[in-house]
C-alpha cells in the first residue's frame, strides 16, 4: 500500500513539473513577443504600459507553476518520509 502511494506521488511530481516547465516556455515566448515585437495577444501594443502588463503576465505564467510545482515537491517528499 505505501509502495503503491509513493509511486502515485512520484508521478504527480513528474506531471506537475512537466506543466511547469511548458508553462516557463509559454510565459519566455509571451515576455519576448512583448518587450522585442511590441505585441499584447495578437495585438500591437499602443503604449509601454501595455508592453510592461504583457511581460509581467509572461513572468506570472513562468514563476506561479513553479512555485506550485516546488511546493507539491516538497509535500510529497515529506508526506514520504514519514
């Protein structure tokens, strides 16, 4: 039984990491079309407030999963020590 856990939590930590690490390419992709291109969505940007929101939303895509991901990392590793 404790076996059967510990392999469920290694596989959600697989998963959640690998959702970070997509998440850190889309948020990278969304900062360089911002500050480079000047885009907002799939518009061009019309001021550099709206450059400095669309790459402050890139970072939060790239930090917030793996922030999560770390904490459920954690999580894990603890509830499998015991």
């Amino acid at each position: 039984m404790e076996s059967t856990t510990k392999h469920v939590g290694i596989i959600i930590v697989i998963v959640v990491w690998f959702v970070s690490i997509l998440c850190s390419v889309v948020g990278a992709f969304i900062v360089v079309r911002a500050l480079i291109e000047g885009y907002v969505s799939f518009q061009k940007a019309e001021s550099a407030v709206q450059q400095g929101a669309a790459a402050a939303m890139g970072i939060a895509i790239s930090v917030v999963p793996c922030c999560i991901a770390k904490a459920l990392s954690e999580i894990i590793s603890k509830s499998t020590e015991l």
